[in-house]
C-alpha cells in the first residue's frame, strides 16, 4: 500500500525540470485538483481571464484538457468544468522484481493503466530475455488508451548498465546475460528508450517529498546506494555507480558471484545471508517485499549472521557518509522493516557516523512502496513528453 497519496508529489511537478510557461501552469493545476474551471484559473492562478481563455483552448486542442458543460439549475450561464486528461501522455517502464520481468504503464497522474510480467529462468541468456521484452511491450501495449501518445520506454534496472549506448552489462539474475542492446532491440519503434537505476528512481521520489541531500542505501538481495543533492540533481556516476556490494571488507571472505572474494555482500546480502539467518523459510528468488514480511516479527538479534551483516552495514553506510556528508541517509530493503534489526543498526551507524561531534540530521526506513518508485522512473519520461507535446 502507497502510504503517500499521489496528490502530495504531484504538487511539486515539474521535478526534472522548469515551468515551461503559464499553460503549463494552468494544465499542471487542473491535472493536481487545485482548479475546476476557468474562473478559478484566473483567481488561483492570477493569470487575466482572456490569456486563460487563450490558454484553455490550446490545452483542449493538444487534447490535455476537456470541458464539461454541464446546464446549471434556475437561470444562469451553464457550468463549465475542466478535467485533466492524465492519459493523453503515458510511459513504459521495465523492471526486475525477483527472477521476473515486469513492465508498467504509467500516466500523468501517477496511476499504472497497464501492468505484464513474465518470469525468466536463470539460464536466460540475451536472446531469451529480448524475447521477453518485446514479447511484454506487445501485451502491454494492448492497454494504450485510445489518443493516448507513449513518451517513451524506460528500462529500471539494477547491475551494471550503461546509459549512452543503452547496453546492459550484467545483472547477478542472469548471469548468462551479457551486453544486451537494448536500443537495437527497440529499433523498430519510433519512441524514446532510456536505461535508469532502480535506486534513483526510488530515491527522486525521496527527494521529492522531503527536500535534503539524501543517502539512500539498499540492503536486500544487493547492497547499493544512490545520493542526491535535489530530485533534479541526482548523481549518475559510471556503469557501476553505488555498488558498494563489491566492496572488499575481507581477506577470509568466500567467493561473491562477481569473481572475486572477500565482497560485503558475501556478509550481508539475502543472497549469502538468507539461509544462515532463516534457514527453510528462505527461498532464493523470493521477492524483497515477500522476505520482509517473513523478517519482520522475528527476534533474530542473537544470530550470528544477522550481527556480522549489522556490523558491516553500518560501517559501509558511515563510509559513504563519510564522501557526501548527506542531511538525511534513508535505508531501504527488508532487513530495516525488522524493528530490532533496524534498532542495531540505527545505534551502531550513529557511534560510527558521529565526525567532530556533527551528526547526520535524519535517519530513516524507506517507506516508498514499488509503485512510487516506478513513478519514480517514469515521470522524467513524462515530463519530456509533455514539454514536447506543449511546444509542438
Ligand atoms: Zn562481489
């Protein structure tokens, strides 16, 4: 369940970048809920009314506004209501939950109008999993609501991905996948594609909400993290950018499926961690969300693994607090939804953080569900779209 109503964050749009002009301000209100006519355009907006009559009737030619005339009782002109079209624009976005492939379809309101998903064995190599992407795009597509125009695909992805030519290196899922073009397999489609990091996207709703340079570290079946300094600055970095996961922290350590030994992950990730700590009711390939459900009322505080993992998360998150000094670091994954787990980690990272008696000014648990994060990863999409869309 989304714990943030979507109206909180459509205030802040746009988010990636400026306002274009004061048609989009006028189309931005109608599309929050903050004005229902052309009248309350004016007052709220304090726009003269002939320029908003100028500007409604170019939103309701792009088809972004429709007018509702509706006959008013007794005498008087009939009332004229104005709605949003929030499926005029919609995006694609891909991600990997689990052993499985999803795709979305988002609108600009945040909604998800379309959703398939189709598993992947972990033999898949590129061909198959291409398959599975064109074969989802196909489906999904089926839910395009009529006059409605794609702005784009985005791809969410975890791993090792590179941006500019739009190949995905590696992911630990498929390890059989290596390099898959993804531009190349779009290529018969006119629309935009992007790759994005998972962590981002959920991080740009984070900033969204609370504006404060923030830290946000996953720690689930991976370890990493994403910063940003506001919702339109968040740090890219090169292909690998956050995965602290391959941190060597051991010379003892056992072998990481990165090739090398020694890596926090090896200590700390559900991959290694999952049996020592919950023996059967750990299956490898569960999903996150399922897992912190398992975690969450269990007192598992004298486990041996459980310790060593808190130990060595707490002092990779210092570590990392220790290159961007953020206001707020906020952990995400399912191990913090167990509140001893969290308790632990919270008390060691506050000793080790602690530089010149300075202390980081908030420190929190993710509450961003799924959903919000794959808004998170469509709305640059949609915000190009609709400046595209405004400007034609
Ligand atoms: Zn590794």
């Amino acid at each position: 369940m989304d714990k943030t109503p979507v109206s909180d964050f459509l205030a802040h749009l746009p988010v990636t970048r400026a306002v274009l002009d004061d048609r989009e301000r006028v189309f931005l209100a109608v599309l929050r809920g903050q004005v229902h006519s052309r009248s309350e355009a004016t007052r709220t907006l304090s726009i003269r009314s002939t320029t908003i009559s100028d500007h409604v009737a170019d939103l309701l030619e792009r088809r972004l506004l429709t007018e509702e005339i509706s006959a008013r009782a007794g005498r008087g002109r009939p009332l004229r209501t104005l709605h949003a079209c929030a499926e005029r624009l919609v995006t694609l976005v891909f991600q990997v939950i689990s052993q499985s492939v999803h795709v979305f379809m988002v609108n600009l309101s945040a909604e998800i109008i379309g959703h398939e998903k189709a598993e992947a064995s972990p033999e898949s190599d590129n061909e198959a999993l291409g398959a599975i992407f064109l074969r989802l795009y196909q489906t999904v597509m089926r839910a395009l609501p009529a006059g409605a125009d794609l702005a784009g695909i985005v791809f969410s992805l975890g791993g090792v991905f590179d941006r500019t030519t739009h190949r995905w290196i590696h992911t630990s899922r498929w390890p059989k996948m290596h390099n898959l073009d993804i531009q190349h397999l779009f290529s018969g489609e006119k629309h935009p594609i992007s790759l994005s990091r998972t962590l981002d996207n959920e991080l740009r709703i984070h900033m969204l909400l609370q504006r404060q340079s923030t830290l946000l570290l996953h720690w689930g079946y991976g370890v990493g993290f994403a910063f940003g300094q506001s919702s339109d600055r968040i740090v890219e970095g090169g292909s690998a950018f956050g995965e602290i996961g391959h941190w060597r922290v051991t010379d003892q350590g056992t072998s990481c499926h990165c090739g090398q030994t020694g890596c926090l992950e090896t200590l700390t990730a559900l991959w290694s961690i999952g049996t020592p700590i919950l023996g059967e009711d750990f299956r490898a390939g569960d999903e996150e969300e399922h897992i912190a459900q398992v975690l969450k009322d269990k007192d598992i505080t004298d486990n041996d693994a459980i310790q060593q993992a808190v130990e060595h998360m707490s002092t990779a998150a210092s570590n990392v607090c220790r290159v961007f000094f953020p206001d707020r670091l906020v952990v995400s994954g399912p191990f913090v939804q167990n509140q001893r787990i969290w308790q632990s980690f919270r008390e060691r990272f506050e000793q080790k953080n602690r530089f010149f008696s300075q202390e980081i000014q908030s420190l929190t648990v993710s509450q961003v569900s799924r959903d919000l994060g794959i808004y998170g990863a469509a709305l640059p999409i949609l915000e190009q779209g609709l400046a595209a869309l405004l400007l034609d």
